[in-house]
C-alpha cells in the first residue's frame, strides 16, 4: 500500500519479539520484511545489512522458504546495485525453488519484486536475461545461497537445506 512508516514500525515491533523468543526463522522473516521495506526507501545499505543476518540464518537453520524469500529480496537489492545479471539468476532460483517447496510469492510480495524484476529485465539483453534465468534455475539451494552472499559481498559457508 506504499505506506513505509506503518510497516517499518510495524515490523520493528515484531523483531525484537522474535529476538526474545530466539525464533531464528520468525527473526529473518521480520528483517526480511523490513529490508524490503528499506529498499523501497531506496535505502539499500540498510537492507544488505538486514539480509546479511538474514543469510547467516539461513546457513544456521537451513530453511529453504526463508531461502527463497531471501532470494527474491536479493533481486532487488542487484537490481539497485547494478548486478542485473544476478538479478535474473537469483529470480530464475527463486522460481525454480518455489516449484520445489511449492511455496508461492504472497501477493504483497509479488508486487514488492515486479518493479525491479522489470527494471532489472529492461536493463539486459532479452538473450542475456533468459540465459542467466536460466542460469539460476539450474542452481541447487547451496549454490544459489552463495551466489546471495557474493551478491552482499561476504564468503560463507553452504547452508544445509532442512525443508
């Protein structure tokens, strides 16, 4: 609905309440949301924070759902840095893990991605995108999770799947 202060402040009451329960997965859904958020405030600094926690979890608990969600978030943020490639191949992973787990995009996360996912598309090759689409839906969840953390610039270790 555009309306980033409510969400911020919303979100920011869940976190500390995730953080109190030690809920790691509820704890990167709420920096999930809120770095989706900072990248709509086209704060991406902010946002590479949230998902550097948020991959670091991933690694931790393994989740694929979370994964994926974190992939598609991480389309945003290479589209804003530029990596548009990486854009392509981190949404054709996130397609190709949805298909998987079986976990589809919720409407309101959908329309976070459409925008970038069409600038990101705009700013390629039609022959460029395809293949690095491509590219990423050939990817296994470690793969596809170290491609994230080059996208946020760290080096990690491959997370183990758990669902």
């Amino acid at each position: 609905e555009g309306r980033l202060d409510s969400a911020t402040a919303q979100y920011g009451q869940v976190l500390p309440l995730a953080r109190e329960l030690d809920d790691r997965e509820s704890i990167a859904v709420a920096l999930l949301n809120l770095a989706m958020v900072a990248l709509m405030s086209n704060e991406p600094a902010r946002a590479r924070a949230m998902l550097r926690e948020v991959h670091a979890i991933v690694g931790e608990i393994g989740s694929r759902t979370t994964g994926q969600t974190l992939l598609d978030v991480m389309v945003a943020l290479a589209t804003i840095d530029g990596d548009c490639a990486r854009a392509a191949r981190l949404l054709g992973a996130a397609n190709a893990l949805a298909e998987d787990t079986g976990l589809h995009r919720h409407p309101a996360d959908d329309a976070f991605l459409v925008p970038f996912v069409a600038r990101a598309r705009d700013a390629l090759a039609a022959d460029a995108w395809r293949a690095e689409e491509a590219k990423g839906r050939s990817l296994d969840f470690s793969q596809a999770m170290r491609d994230v953390a080059a996208g946020l610039g760290e080096r990690t270790a491959s997370p183990r799947p758990s669902n």
